[in-house]
C-alpha cells in the first residue's frame, strides 16, 4: 500500500524532520555542558578470585555512555589492597591502578571478591574503607563482595542485596544484618548488587541519573540489553529441579516453599505448611509433583540440603554446626542425605572446591 502526500503537508512533514534533527544534534551538547565539568569517578576494589563478569558488566555501560554523549562523564579505576594484580575467578590477571591506600576522590567504591576473600591486613584495610566512607565516597558490593564490605562492619544497618547462592552463608556469618533478594538494594549510603546482570542494570541507573534516560536508554540498545531491572525485583532463582525458576511455580506450590525456606534451621511439617496455606496435604502432594516432579517432602529435604552445601562451600562451619543450621540433630543424617543428592562427601566437596581457593592470588569459584 502507497500513498501520496499534499504539497503542504509535505512541506510540514520535512520541517518536522529538520526540527528533530536538530534536538537530536544539539541533545549531547546541552549534556555536556550541564555534566563535562562533573565527571563521576568510580572505583572497583578487587580481591584475588573476584567474579570478572562483574567488572565488565559495570564498566562497559559506562564506556560506551562516554562514547555517545562525546565526553568523559564517568572515570574508573580498579584498586587492589596494595596495588598489585589481581587474578579472577576466570583466571584473567587485572593489573590494578592504584591500592586502597590511594583511594582518593571517588563518588562510589564498590567490592568485588568470592564470598571467601578477606584483606591481607584486615585492620588497616577496613579503617581505610571508613575513612573513605567518612569523606562521602559511597560504598557498594557486587555478589560475593558483601562479604568483605559487611565484614568491615560497614553493613550492618543497611538491607544488602546477596546473591541467592551466597543466601544460607551470608545469613549464617551476618545474622544482624537485613540480607534482601532484590537485584539491587540502595540503602543511605550503600549500595548492594547481587551479580553481573545486575551490575549491568545499575551502571545503566547511574548513566540515566547523570545523562537522561536516553542516554540509557541507547547504552542498553547498544548491548541488546532488553530489560533494565531496579529496587524492588526479585532474582530468578532457579527451582530445586533447576528446569524452572520459582516465580513460575504454581501460587500454592510457590506459598509452601516460601514457608519451607522460612524453616531451614527449624523444619515444618509438611502437612502443618498445607493447613497454614488453606489446603490439605494430599492436594499439595499432587501439586507439587505435578509442578516440579517431586513430592513435598522430597523438594524440602532439596531444599535444606542446597542450604547445607552453601554453607560447605562458601562458610568454614564444621559439619556439625552446617547440620544443626540445616535442621538437623547431628552431622550424620545431614551427610548421608548430602551424599545421595550431590553424590560427594561434603568434606571432599569443600576439599575439592580448595582446590581453587584463594591461595596467593589464585583464582576462587564465584557465582554470576
């Protein structure tokens, strides 16, 4: 189908384009003059065995947010605890651009590390992070840098975004503090993100609050980056079946498991979480198989059990203390029930993880 337009309504339409053309030709330059003079510095603090994806997924949106608008509005550096390189978990060596000492200038400081890492020199590490966070800079972690940012005490009033993976051990060692779901958490002067994707959707919140939302908005066409998430959304976290996420439960289905995460370290029967949802245990039972394969029972023994190996992986408990966090009396049950799922001893499943601990800048398995 054709059609063909009036001489004066052609004249309006190519006055509209050239009108267009012009706020699309000056927009960058009314952004650089409101912005050239207050470029944003970030810096990434990196510990041996951090997740690189992290790292990127922050920094490229940034990059590419300078290369649209034709200036500097954000500046970078990546810091290590005394300056040195840094090797990710994907065995790719960073060389850092100063250490923690000369942290100087920074509007925002995130921690990137495994959930294991800690500072060489605990003490005076953390005191330069207060220091920091003293003179404005605002502090942050992605994924496994929680760990160490909370361990500073520099978390404890703050909701904290942990990655689901990290959930049982991050709750296990920092009880005071609020640990969240949501994607992104930004609480006073903290900010908390639970891994790369994340990350991605905050360094596309930062571009926006300091260039526009168009900006963003051609940053997230750039890397085809379909949906910019914010405060307030939950991660997908995968079922126990792992071929689903738990959003796409049944609303039934979905009510107990949120009851059997709520009573890890103190289990509920099955039939009394079918009685506080409205239900009887014979419905759940043919739900929850139809849903995820599975009987009730079998799904939360699942449960407890992803929870032990959280804790075997990512805390240094003893067998004994995992077990009781877990809903056991003892370690003995709570291993036998560890091996018939994961098919492994959990002492030779921490033992095999080791291998890639950090050990002298070596690289730590972390999760995306």
């Amino acid at each position: 189908m054709s059609f063909l337009l009036r001489p004066e309504a052609l004249v309006q339409f190519w006055q509209t384009v050239a009108q267009l053309a012009i706020k699309v030709q000056l927009f960058p330059v009314s952004i650089k003059k409101m912005t050239e003079n207050k470029k944003t510095k970030i810096g990434f603090l990196v510990f041996p065995g951090f997740p690189m994806a992290c790292l990127t997924s922050m920094i490229e949106p940034l990059r590419a947010a300078n290369e649209i608008v034709g200036f500097t509005a954000f500046d970078w550096a990546i810091l290590s605890e005394q300056g040195s390189t840094v090797t990710s978990s994907a065995r790719v060596v960073f060389q850092a651009d100063a250490a923690l000492s000369e942290a100087e200038g920074f509007a925002q400081l995130f921690l990137l590390s495994a959930p294991t890492s800690e500072f060489t020199d605990p003490t005076l590490s953390r005191g330069r992070l207060r220091r920091l966070d003293r003179h404005g800079t605002l502090l942050g972690a992605v994924s496994g840098g929680v760990f160490p940012l909370a361990r500073a005490g520099l978390l404890d009033s703050a909701k904290t975004s942990v990655h689901w993976c990290y959930a049982a051990a991050f709750a296990q060692e920092f009880p005071q503090i609020a640990g969240t779901n949501e994607v992104i958490s930004i609480d006073g002067r903290r900010i908390t993100v639970s891994g790369a994707a994340a990350a991605f959707d905050l360094a596309l919140h930062l571009v926006s609050d300091k260039l526009g939302q168009g900006v963003a908005t051609e940053v997230a066409c750039w890397f085809q980056h379909a949906i910019v998430r914010g405060q307030g959304v939950d991660q997908k976290v995968p079922t126990v079946r792992a071929e689903s996420t738990d959003d796409m439960l049944p609303q039934i289905v979905r009510e107990a498991v949120d009851i059997f995460a709520s009573h890890i370290e103190d289990p509920i029967k099955v039939a009394d979480a079918a009685d506080i949802i409205g239900v009887s245990a014979r419905q759940l039972e043919r739900m929850f198989r139809k849903a995820t394969g599975r009987s009730p029972l079998h799904y939360y023994r699942a449960m407890r059990m992803n929870a032990a190996r959280q804790l075997v992986l990512y805390s240094n408990e003893n067998m004994t203390d995992i077990a009781l966090a877990v809903g056991y009396a003892s370690a003995t049950p709570m291993i036998q029930n560890y091996k018939e799922i994961f098919g492994i001893h959990p002492a030779a499943d921490r033992d095999k993880i080791n291998l890639f601990r950090v050990r002298k800048n070596a690289a730590v398995p972390t999760a995306h």
